[in-house]
C-alpha cells in the first residue's frame, strides 16, 4: 500500500469501518464513484459532494491547486494580469484575531442545491445538472458575468483573453465565464475529481443522497461545516477544522 | 419575321453567356481537397455513408451533442467534437501542430471555402491534445499561489505532517475511538 493509500485508509478508516461492520462486513468499501453507462443521462437520484479535512490538509491545498490547473488548464493565461487570472480553486486564510489561530481553506464552487448564479444567469447558462454539478454551459454563456456578482463564495472567473491549447476536456474561451466543475468529465468516466486525488487524505467525494455512502455516513455521525451556512443554499462543499 | 429572328438571337446568345458561364464556374468551383483523416473505416461502403451524412448533417449532430453532454453528460464517441478532432486532425503536420486557422484543417479548409465562420475553436481546442495529465502526486508539486502573494510553501514531510495534523483533527477522535 502506498502513502496515499494509507492515509485515505486512516481518514476513511473510522468511521467507514464502523459503516461497513453495521452493513455489510468489515474490510469491505464501497466504491464511492460508480460510473454511470457513456449513453444514461446524469439522473437527480445522485447528489455529489465533497468534504474537506482543512486540518489535514498540510499544504493548505495547494496540492488541490496544481492539480486542478493540470486537469483543467488554468492560471496560465498569457496575457492577464493577476486580478484577470482564472480562479476555479483558491487558498483562503483565515485567522481568528483573538488566538491568532489560523486556517487555511481551499474555496471552489461550492455546489449549492439553490445556487444564487443559477438563479440569476440571463441565458440558462449557469446552470445545475440533475446530479447537482453545478457547471456553465459556455456555448449560450453570453459573459455578462452577472453570476459572478452573484456568487457569495466568489468562486467564478471570466475569461479575457483568446486562449489556445486547451485541454480536450474541459473547452475554455474568451467572453465566457467559468468555474470548477467538480471535473464533471472524471465525474462521468467515474473517476474522483482531481483535487481529490490530489489530497485523498484530506479530501473524500461522494454521493450525498446514498445514506450508505462514506461521505453521508461521515456527515451523519460527524457533521460538516458549510461556508456561510446562514444563507442556506444547502452547499456541496462541505469541510471539517473551520 | 424579324420579330422572331431578333427573339432568337437574344435567346441564343443568353444561352451562349449562360452556358460558358457555367462551364467557368465548373472549372473554378471543384470542392476543396480534404486532408486525409488519421483513422480510416474498415470498408469504403462505412466510409461513404459517413462522408454523405456527414457532408449535410455534421452540424446537427455538433449540435444535438454538445447539449446532451454538457447537460445531461452523455459522453459517448458519436458525434463528439473531441472524436472528430481526434480522427481528422493529425497531431503534427509539416512538424508544426495544425490549427484551425491553417488553411490545411480539416473543419477550415471547406468553411474558409464557403466562407463560413467557425466557433468552436473559440473554446474547444483544434488539435488533439492528448498529452497526458502527469501524474497528479502531492510532493512534486510546485506550490505558487499568485493571487494572494503568500510564499510557496513547501511540502512537508508526510510523517511530521501527520503528527501535527492528527492531533488537533478531528479525525483523531474517529481513529482514536477505533483503535
């Protein structure tokens, strides 16, 4: 077993193996990603979400970071300037002013079931799949970028530049805007998005409406934290140590 | 009489600029040759089907795909972009990567003819691109963040990072109740 292995088997470790004895037998995981048939539309019975260990993230999730450029081509845009780059992920520090606490938090899109950018996107674009990604559809994005504004976690970026060599999976253009999209494209081959697999010790993917899945059965007996909870857009996303 | 013969004249001579009109623009209007795709069908028969429909639908079926996937994420090879690129557009050509704005690419080289614009290479790329992602590993990653101009940190060393992080997690307690 690798270092990887074993950390995500002491992350997992816990409480999946409680799971596993009360449901089926222990030692045995249930394959959280299932990939869906090529040709069977995405369907509302899955819900996917993430959640993060921030404490177990050392690195801050810069390692998040680096693979979600690779996968996706980000953060590389020539001719912009820092303010203009693309954003998808981004590292968050926040300290607590009275212990001088700090914690650093990756923030992406956050997925949330009632997304303020859906509800405000002119054209449809902004929009959620049935499996509750949500993503834009850049082929009717018209870049009006009134999601952006609309967005608490500031979690989209606007394109402002011609860009060429993209990667075959993720098409990104100018006068578009765009945000993670929980790499729909590994998502659908049934592969764990790349932050995921980048920090597979701080981070674990799932189905949220599976109540036998490791997320939810971590969810139930541990909770998750939400980012700006108060504003109950029952998000995705969902982290530990903030 | 007269009337007649000047009617016939009139017809034969428009008929006359009518047929070396034609002829002119059957000489000019030969379609453009296509590059040869990379991958070729298994029977000529598979091959003239596809060009047929092709030649007439290509863009309804673009359509019709690019909205079942980014929707409802139906990946299949029919009709996707990707598969089309991957078959038509060689990797190199002349030791350069062809773009669309060569005149040689597949998709260009009939819509410069008809003068049609193309978008998908506004996002899409134009070339198949398939260098692979390297692996995707923790410790040889270079660590910038450019937005907030904090100093790249580096990794550190999984065994003291898991020490400190397994104390004040609260994963601790899970491993901790098991053990």
């Amino acid at each position: 077993m690798n270092d990887i292995n074993s950390y995500r088997r002491k992350f997992l470790g816990g409480l999946a193996g409680t799971a596993a004895v009360a449901t089926i037998a222990p030692g045995i995981f249930l394959r959280e990603v299932q990939a869906k048939p090529a040709d069977e539309a995405v369907s509302d019975k899955v819900r996917w979400g993430m959640l993060i260990d921030t404490n177990k993230l050392d690195d801050g999730g810069d390692a998040c970071i680096e693979a979600c450029k690779k996968e996706h081509g980000w953060g590389n845009d020539p001719k912009s300037n820092d303010t203009q780059q693309a954003q998808w992920i981004r590292k968050v520090k926040v300290t607590e002013k009275m212990t001088g606490h700090e914690v650093t938090l990756p923030v992406m899109c956050q997925h949330c079931e009632t997304a303020p950018c859906v509800d405000v996107c002119p054209t449809g674009a902004s929009m959620k799949r049935a499996d509750g990604i949500v993503q834009v559809n850049k082929h009717i994005c018209i870049g009006c970028r009134y999601c952006m504004m609309a967005c608490p976690y500031k979690a989209r970026s606007f394109v402002h530049e011609t860009i060429v060599d993209q990667r075959p999976d993720t098409p990104r253009g100018k006068g578009t805007v765009e945000s993670c999209n929980m790499c729909v494209n590994r998502v659908d081959d049934g592969k764990n998005p790349a932050c995921v697999d980048a920090a597979p010790q701080a981070m674990l993917f799932g189905d949220l409406n599976d109540p036998d899945s490791e997320i939810s059965q971590i969810l139930k007996k541990f909770g998750g934290t939400q980012i700006r909870a108060d504003l109950g857009l029952n998000t995705g996303v969902r982290y530990w140590g903030i | 009489m007269l009337h007649k013969s000047i009617q016939s004249v009139i017809l034969t001579s428009l008929m006359f600029v009518l047929v070396t009109g034609l002829s002119a623009c059957d000489s000019n209007s030969k379609p453009p040759e296509l590059m040869k795709a990379v991958n070729q069908f298994k029977s000529d028969e598979i091959r003239d089907r596809h060009i047929e429909n092709m030649r007439i639908n290509h863009m309804d079926e673009l359509l019709h795909k690019r909205d079942e996937t980014v929707i409802n994420g139906i990946r299949t090879e029919d009709h996707s972009l990707k598969s089309c690129i991957n078959c038509h557009i060689p990797e190199q050509y002349n030791g350069k990567v062809l773009r669309s704005t060569d005149p040689e690419h597949f998709c260009s080289t009939c819509h410069n003819y008809v003068a049609q614009k193309i978008d998908c290479f506004q996002c899409h790329v134009d070339h198949p691109n398939n260098s692979k992602v390297s692996q995707i590993a923790p410790n040889d990653i270079i660590h910038t963040n450019a937005k907030l101009g904090t100093p790249s940190k580096k990794h550190l060393p999984s065994t003291v990072a898991e020490y400190k992080v397994e104390n004040l997690s609260k994963h601790k307690q899970v491993i901790g109740e098991k053990e």
